[in-house]
C-alpha cells in the first residue's frame, strides 16, 4: 500500500499483531506502524523483535510472550490497557491474529501432539486473544479483528487436516463473532492466504512450488506485503461496512 496513507483511522490508536516476527507478520506491523498506529509486535524471539523495533519506522512496542501461555496473555492485554491512557498509544482498537503454526503430517503417521500444537497456537489462543481484545473495545465501541486462517481451512489439503481443522475452527469463529460483536462497534474478519513465501513455505522445493503454481490461477506465489495490505484494508474505516468476510490472498488458488 503506498504511504503516506490518508484517513487512516488507526492514527493515534493502538493494535496488537501476534507472530509479529514471522514473514507475514513483519509486513503487518511495518504497514500498521506507517498508517499511524502504536503497535503491540508479539512474538517469542527477543532478538527478532528488537531488530523488528529497530528496521520498521513508526510506534513499535515488542511484547515477548508465547501466545498459547494464558496467563502471559492476560498480562499482555492488562499492560495494553494500562497504557491506552498514554496520548501516545491511545485506544486499542485492533487485533490481528496472525501467530501460526502448520505442520505436516499424513493421517496415519500424526499424533495427538501435532493436532494439540496446530489447535493451541491457530485457533486456542486466537479465540482467547479475541475475548480480552473485545472486552478492551467494548468500552469505546470500536474495534476490528483480522484473523490470518488460510485456503487449506477452506478447501482442505492432504497431509494438512490438522492446520486446515484448526484454521476452519477459526474462521467459523471469525463469522459467529462477527454477528455477536457487531452491535458493539466491533467488526471481525479473515484473510485467507494461499501459498505465500516466508519461512513457513521456505522448505518448499521448487518441484512442490511448482506443482503448487500449477494450481494458481496467476501461477506465482503471493508476498507478505500483498497479506498485509489485505490485513489492513479490513482493520482500517474503508472496511468499515466489512464484517463476517474471509478476504482470500491466493491468486485463484485451487487446493
Ligand atoms: N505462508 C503461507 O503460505 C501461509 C498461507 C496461509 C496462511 N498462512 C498463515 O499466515 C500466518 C503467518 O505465517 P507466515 O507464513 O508468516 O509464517 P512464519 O514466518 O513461520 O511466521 C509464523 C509466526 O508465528 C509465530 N508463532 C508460532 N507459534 C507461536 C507461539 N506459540 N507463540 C507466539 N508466536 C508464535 C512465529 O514465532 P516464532 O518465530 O517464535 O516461531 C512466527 O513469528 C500464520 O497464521 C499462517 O498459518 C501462511
């Protein structure tokens, strides 16, 4: 999205993004961080999110936290709340949950601790992020969510039932709370990235890349920055008629 990026209602307010540290997580907070927001980066990596503090320009706090830690969480949201009365932060008014996890792995060769892995961190600490965000925007009914799910939640892809479950659980959590929050101000909605380069995708060789492309209508893979930019048109006022949708990033993907 090009920058300087008028009317921003982000301005002077304050959003949380998990996997601050990741491929696509990076372009959010770089994007979110322009628009005018103080930023809240998640991430687990100290040293990823202190060079993350230092290359994005803008308002970046770093919160060092492991999503699926509960406890770590409310700690997190009661330092944000803490904070919105700085003129500097102001309001919490979005969330993006974008921390993810896919592993790999056929039926018969998974296990339980793959499925609990996959479920904890894509859709256990998305849904308890959700609560504690919404409880912090229902006092100014204002607010938007940007949950990342996925095109393997939608259209499901072999030896990835576990990521798809998990990603499908938040989606239609995405949609049931978009009708339960509505009347408070509050607006939630997805993206639904296809296949996208980061270190997510980076063990991709390019014999499954290739095959991958040959599923996708414009037969190349998407950028971070093209994620981001979708994130930040559904947090900002130009979605503001926008909720309950799943944004799809895929170029035409078919799984
Ligand atoms: N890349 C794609 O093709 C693609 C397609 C569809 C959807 N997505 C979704 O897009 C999102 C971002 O993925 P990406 O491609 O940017 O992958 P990535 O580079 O691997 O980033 C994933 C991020 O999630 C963080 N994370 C994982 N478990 C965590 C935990 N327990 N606590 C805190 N942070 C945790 C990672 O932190 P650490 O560095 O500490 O592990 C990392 O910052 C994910 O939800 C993914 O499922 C990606």
């Amino acid at each position: 999205m090009a920058f300087p990026y008028s009317g921003s209602i982000l301005q002077g307010h304050s959003v949380l993004v998990t996997g601050a540290t990741g491929g696509i997580g990076r372009a959010i907070v770089s994007n979110l961080a322009q628009s005018g927001a103080t930023v809240f980066a998640g991430g687990r990596n100290k040293v990823a999110l202190d060079s993350l503090v230092e290359e994005v320009a803008g308002k970046v706090v770093p919160v060092d936290y492991d999503v699926t830690d509960e406890n770590a969480v409310k700690e997190v949201f009661r330092t944000i709340q803490a904070r919105q009365s700085d003129p500097d932060v102001g309001n919490f008014v979005g969330l993006v949950n974008n921390a993810g996890e896919m592993k790999e792995a056929g039926l018969v060769a998974s296990n339980m601790e793959l499925l609990r892995l996959q479920m904890s961190v894509n859709f256990y600490a998305a849904y308890q992020h959700m609560q504690l965000a919404s409880r912090l925007m229902v006092r100014h009914r204002k607010g938007a969510i940007v949950n990342v799910v996925s095109q393997i939640g939608e259209q499901g892809g072999a030896g990835l039932s576990a990521y798809s479950a998990s990603k499908a659980a938040l989606t239609g959590a995405t949609k049931s709370l978009a009708k339960e929050l509505a009347p408070f101000g509050i607006r939630v909605n997805a993206v639904a990235p296809g296949f996208i380069s980061t270190p997510m995708t980076a063990h991709y060789t390019q014999l499954q890349r290739d095959d991958v492309y040959s599923r996708v209508a414009l037969k190349q893979s998407g950028t971070p920055q093209q994620v981001a930019d979708a994130v930040l048109f559904l947090l900002d006022q130009c979605a503001g008629y926008t909720t309950g949708h799943v944004l799809p990033v895929d170029g035409l993907f078919q799984a």
